[in-house]
C-alpha cells in the first residue's frame, strides 16, 4: 500500500509543471553615460552595470545584457518587446508615442542631480529655473533639460566641452549631473588644468531613475520591487554609487 502511495506522488510531481527561470533582456547603449553605464566597445561597467548584475542575483529570473547598440535602436526593441528592461531612466524621458503605451515602471532606484558650474567666481543666485531666464547656458547636444525654455543652449558635443566652455566663460553657467562630474574630476587630469577650473552650484533639477518593464512581462514587476527595496535597505546599492 506505502509502495503504491509513493508511486502515486511520484507521477503526480512528475505531471506537475515546474517553474522555469525566465530570460529578460534588458538594454544597454553604446553611449556611455559615466558613471552610471560606462561602455567600451562590449565591455560595460558602471553604477546601473553593478545595480542589474545584483539585482539579477535577488530575483527567480535571469536577466541578461543586450549587445551596446545605438539608444533609438534599444527603445525600438523595447516598443517591440524585443528588449524587456531599461534601467534607468526617468518616466518623463520615456513620453514618446510608444514608449509610454508599453511601460511599466519600478519604483524609483536612485535620483539622479542636475547642478550649475560656474566659471570660478561668476556664480549668480539660483532659487528657481526662471533665474535661468535670458542667459547663456552650456549644454550637450542631444539631450533634454528642465527649464530650457528659459535660457539660451550653448550646445557641445559632450560634457568636456561643457566644462570648457564654461571655464573660459563662453556661457554663463552649465549644467551637468552631479555624479558625471565627480566622476570625471576625479579620473581626468586635465579638468586640474587651470584652464578648465569651474566650481559647483545649486542643484536645479532632480530626476528619479527607474527601471522600466515591457507591459507585456507585468507579472515580475513585483518581485522587481521587492529586489530593489532589499539592495536599497541592505546597503547594496548605496555601496555601488559609492565605489
């Protein structure tokens, strides 16, 4: 009778489906945003690099980077669901048509901060973004900024250019990530020089970085959520940010 009852849970688990480790492609740019996806060629690192290997590593699925590919290409396979996830970005940078319609997003990880450089000694008050109304601001080429409707771009290729630019006085102020310019202060010689000398202002905008999940894979945002808080609680991430 005990041989026969065995017999019988052994089919029955043998009949029963087993749960399988989901693949989910998340996408990586061949532009490198330092320090939070710095891209060489297929080598990536970076703070949100770091961030997805531990996340992988707290969630039932497994989660794989795409090949660098240009950033209107990763949001055409997100559209079309042939890329999963996108972290991070802000909800607000993702409001085209077809992006919005097929997003659901995180909570937040981290928030990113915009802050003003200034030519040593040229700073000026800043409470709100219509203080920027009028004046020469260095930006990059490409990206969007809160408030621009306010100010003049002085648009350049990157944030080298930016920095100089603002150092020599060619616009009156420039807006970087606070992160992106600790981060290039502190491995990049040149920007000792004193031709580049700039000093830091207020912080003018802040954006939270979430990740994004194709709607058609809605039944792991929770435990996405759930991996998130325990590498925010545990220490984790503020470790990554901080390295």
């Amino acid at each position: 009778m005990v041989r026969v009852l065995c017999r019988a849970i052994l089919l029955w688990l043998a009949l029963v489906p087993v749960a399988r480790a989901e693949v989910l492609v998340y996408a990586v740019t061949d532009e490198s945003w330092a320090p939070y996806w710095i891209v060489d060629g297929e080598r990536i690192s970076g703070i949100l690099h770091d961030f997805m290997i531990a996340l992988d590593a707290r969630l039932p699925d497994d989660l794989q980077a795409s090949h660098p590919l240009p950033p209107l290409r990763t949001q055409k396979l997100f559209r079309e669901g042939q890329v999963q996830i996108e972290c991070c970005v802000s909800q607000s940078w993702r409001r085209a048509a077809g992006q919005a319609e097929v997003s659901l997003w995180s909570i937040p990880v981290l928030d990113a901060e915009e802050m003003l450089l200034f030519a040593p000694g040229k700073g000026f008050p800043f409470r709100h973004l219509e203080d920027l109304r009028g004046r020469s601001i260095a930006t990059v080429r490409g990206y969007g900024y809160v408030g621009s409707e306010y100010f003049q771009r002085n648009d350049g290729a990157d944030a080298h250019a930016l920095i100089f630019r603002v150092a020599q006085g060619h616009s009156e102020a420039g807006i970087l990530d606070r992160l992106e310019w600790r981060y290039l202060r502190s491995r990049d010689p040149q920007l000792q020089a004193p031709s580049w000398q700039v000093e830091e202002g207020a912080v003018i905008n802040r954006s939270q970085l979430r990740l994004r999940l194709h709607r058609d894979h809605a039944g792991h945002l929770a435990a996405i959520n759930e991996a998130i808080r325990a590498l925010q609680e545990d220490g984790t991430l503020a470790r990554i940010v901080a390295e």
